[in-house]
C-alpha cells in the first residue's frame, strides 16, 4: 500500500479542478533523487455504474506513456548495445517502408515524431481489421512532410517502432516489457493487458470510443465494430486495442508509484537498466529549430508552450497521455512530477485541455520542493 504524502496546495488545486469537472480523479506524485516526496489521491477512479474513491494504488491506463516508458526505453537499450541506431532505415528492418518516398526514413526521425508519417489513422478500418498488415498499411499513406523537415506528432511511428522492436527480437512487445522491464525492476503493477479481476482496482475511461468515432466519421469513413460499454481495465486506444493491447504508442497500465520506478530509469543518476551515459539520449535536442524539441522519445521542456511550464528547467523531458496523465523528468535534480487522471471518464465531449493544469502543477510541486527542507 503507497503512503500518502499531501502537499496542501497541490491537492487543493486539484480537487477545484476535479470539482470544475476537468476529470474525475487525479493521482499526483512527487519524487526527488528516487523518494517519494508528496503523493495523494483525490477524487473518484470511477463514476459510472458505481462509484470507486480514486487510491495511491489505483492503476491507471498510461496511454502514450506507453511510447517513452516502453517503446524508448526498449529501443535505448539496442541503441546502447549496438543493435539499432538512430541513423539507420527503417526499411533495414520494415521491408514495407523499402519504397521511393520512404526508404530514407530512420529510427531516429520515427522516435523524434520527425519521420513524415501521418499522426493518426485508424488502422482497424484501413487493414480490413487484419493486425498482420498494419506496417504495410501504415506504409501506404502519404507522407505528410518531407522526413526531418518538421516535427509532427505521431501514433503511426510509434506503433512502426513496436513492431519493429517485435520483428528484430522475434518477441512480442508485451513479453519483451515484461522480460526487459516490468521483471527486473519487480513491477507488480505494471502490465499491458491487466486481468479482469483486477477492474475494480483500475481508473474507468470513456464510454464507449465516441471520440475515435466521431473522428472517422469527419474523416468519412465507416466502422461497425465500435466499443459502446464503459472502457474499463482495457486499453481506451482503438488502434492499440486492434493490435491485441499492446502497442508501441499506447497499451501499458500503472499506479504512479510504479511509473515514477520506470521515470527513474531515464535519469542517469538513477538509472538500472540502461549505461548512465545513454541517457544522455532523453535531454539532449535532436530536431533543433523544428516545431518542438525532442530528445529520443520525450519532448523536451524548452519546446513552445510545453505542458511542462515555466518552471521545469528546459532541459527537463517529459510526455502526456490521451487519457490524462503525464511524466516531466528533471533529470538534473533527479526529481519526477507525476499526474495522472482519468479526463475521459464520466464527461461528455469534448474532453478538458489539461496542459494549464499540467502547468500549474509543475510550478506548485517546484516550489514546494524547493521550500522543503530535506536534511529534516
């Protein structure tokens, strides 16, 4: 059982914004130089069809966390060994990306969101539903810049670069987490497809898939298949559910305690299951005078209007997920800045915009850090 450890401006922040209906839960948590320095759960993990009191033990649907918690870590830990590199085709190891316009895509542009492939589509309906042609079908669709030029976030690179990971190790990507990841570091809540059983101890989601839905449908396409019931204890991602749950953009479920243990192995101070000197590859700008700064799977603090806010060093990374959480890192001071709620749960469209909220909290858990005196 986590322990909570309120800071009283924080949760009050946070609870006006669970009463102003921005989500109906949130887990913050706090660490500096791997310990937990304030923590608390505030609000209701589930709404509909009953009502469950958010914990420090919730788990919630980390959604794209998934891609620099897994997807990265995964593909540092080749870079590390030799067995990718950043410069390499991505057709090396994708021979459907062995085409004109593509084949000078590296791995590098794919975990930068600098690679030219589309932000999202929804490939349940572009595969005719068959998981084994997403690369080919992702491969398919026009490039929408030309590779290094700008950067634009996307699902469908992440989503290339687990299959990638799968293709090169002959492990899906789910045992390749649990083997490299969730088992060394004794994650015991930590999963990508969490059993049953357990719903009662996961954050609900949406009602059904009415935001993917309405998307299609401006985009004019068709879909019969679509989920109707509350999302909960699955995977919200429509594109990660089709590919079986666990996808290299979105998939992984967590408590935050567990997820600031997985934060802490991209600070080279803290880190087990990487070199320290490889981390390197997390702060350090790679799409220079581009959009956003992007280091290798993270966005970096010094890009314009970052979630971050005005007081996370620019240096610091970090990364948001659909369903309402966020990891910031400041490897520097080795502190973690956890938020994690569940905003498209027991709302109508559209969902909140919490980047201020993100904002606001980073400045209020800076401060309070910087006030506490830790030699007590």
């Amino acid at each position: 059982m986590a322990v909570s450890h309120p800071q009283p401006h924080i949760s009050r922040f946070l609870t006006e914004r669970i009463e102003a209906g921005d989500f109906p839960s949130a887990v913050y948590l706090v660490a500096e130089r791997g310990n937990v320095v304030f923590a608390e759960a505030l609000g209701d993990a589930v709404r509909e069809k009953q009502i469950i009191p958010a914990t420090l033990d919730t788990i919630y649907d980390l959604a794209s966390l998934t891609k620099p918690l897994v997807t990265g870590l995964l593909c540092a830990r080749r870079i590390e060994s030799g067995q990718l590199a950043l410069d390499s085709s991505v057709a090396h190891y994708q021979s459907e990306f062995d085409r004109a316009d593509k084949h000078m895509i590296t791995v590098g542009e794919l975990l930068t969101h600098s690679s030219g492939v589309p932000a999202w589509r929804p490939l349940y309906i572009l595969t005719g539903g068959n998981p084994d042609s997403t690369v080919a079908a992702i491969a398919n669709e026009k490039l929408e810049y030309s590779p290094g030029t700008r950067v634009v976030y996307s699902d469908l690179g992440f989503i290339i670069l687990g299959l990638l990971l799968e293709r090169l190790t002959g492990t899906r990507l789910a045992e390749l987490a649990r083997q490299e990841i969730i088992e060394p570091l004794n994650l015991k809540q930590t999963w990508f497809n969490p059993e049953k059983a357990l719903q009662t101890g996961i954050a609900a989601c949406e009602l059904g898939n009415s935001f993917e839905r309405d998307t299609c449908r401006q985009m004019g396409l068709e879909y019969n298949a679509w989920r109707d019931d509350l999302i909960w204890g699955e995977v919200h991602d429509g594109n990660a559910m089709f590919l079986g749950g666990a996808a290299g953009h979105a998939g992984v479920f967590s408590t935050a305690a567990e997820t600031m243990r997985l934060a802490n192995r991209f600070v080279e101070q803290q880190t087990e299951r990487l070199r320290p000197e490889t981390c390197k590859l997390f702060h350090t700008k790679m799409t220079a005078g581009l959009e956003e700064d992007r280091s290798v799977a993270w966005k970096l603090a010094s890009s314009r209007e970052s979630s971050a806010g005005p007081d996370l060093p620019p240096q610091s990374f970090g990364h948001a997920g659909f369903t309402g959480t966020s990891c910031w890192i400041d490897g520097k001071r080795q502190r973690v800045f956890l938020l994690l709620t569940n905003r498209t749960h027991a709302r109508a469209l559209p969902f909140a915009n919490i980047n201020d909220v993100r904002r606001q909290f980073h400045s209020l858990a800076v401060a309070a850090l910087d006030s506490t005196d830790f030699s007590l």
